[in-house]
C-alpha cells in the first residue's frame, strides 16, 4: 500500500520558517526516483490545490510564483523524502500543504499538513 505522510507543519511568525518532509512508503527506491514530487496549497473554501513547488526525476524544479525566492523543494531519493524548507514565511502561506507522488497512470496524495501563519 502506497502511503504519503506529511510531517513539519505548525504555527509560525512572519519571517518565519518551516521545513515540510514527506515520506513515501510502498514504493522502492526506483519508483520513487522516477516520480514527479510536488508541494501543493489548499486554503478554507477552496477546493482546489494549487502547486506550490515541484521537482522532476530529473532534479528540474518549478515554482510557483508565490513560491519563488523564498522556498525550496529538494528530495532525497536513498530515504523516498521529500523536502520543502521554507524561509520568510507570510500569514498568506497558510494553508493545508499536501505531497504528491505523480507517474503515468498513478496519481498519490498524503493527508496534508497544517501551516499555519500568525499575523
């Protein structure tokens, strides 16, 4: 069984900072490797999840814009982890954080994370 779990979320300042993992189980180290892994935002009253960071197998990384310059999407592909350390944190980042492991034909989600930034 495929499993993602979140981990690192909490309540922090403006400028502020956390540091998102994520672990993938059920899955080896190949798979993992080949994935697409990303970082996504929920918010209160939206359905949607809108990325937030991701990186290719290939090691390539995409931003989104509210991302960029301020946090940073890395994996560890020996430990199937997921990182995403973020600096100067606004009360607009908060949100549900979820992981997402992406390969044709197989879409994962975690449960998510709660970030939560105090004004």
């Amino acid at each position: 069984q495929v499993q993602l779990v979140e981990t690192g979320g909490g309540a922090v300042q403006p400028g502020g900072s956390l540091r998102l993992s994520c672990a993938a189980s059920g899955v080896s180290q190949t798979y993992f490797r080949n994935s697409l892994m990303g970082w996504y935002r929920q918010v209160p009253g939206d359905q949607r999840k809108k990325v937030v960071a991701v990186t290719s197998a290939s090691g390539a990384t995409t931003y989104g814009d509210s991302a960029k310059a301020r946090f940073t999407i890395s994996r560890d592909n020996s430990r199937n982890t997921l990182i995403l350390q973020m600096n100067n944190l606004r009360p607009d980042d908060s949100g549900v954080y979820y992981c997402n492991m992406w390969q044709i034909g197989a879409d994962y989600w975690g449960q998510g994370t709660q970030v939560t930034g105090s004004s």
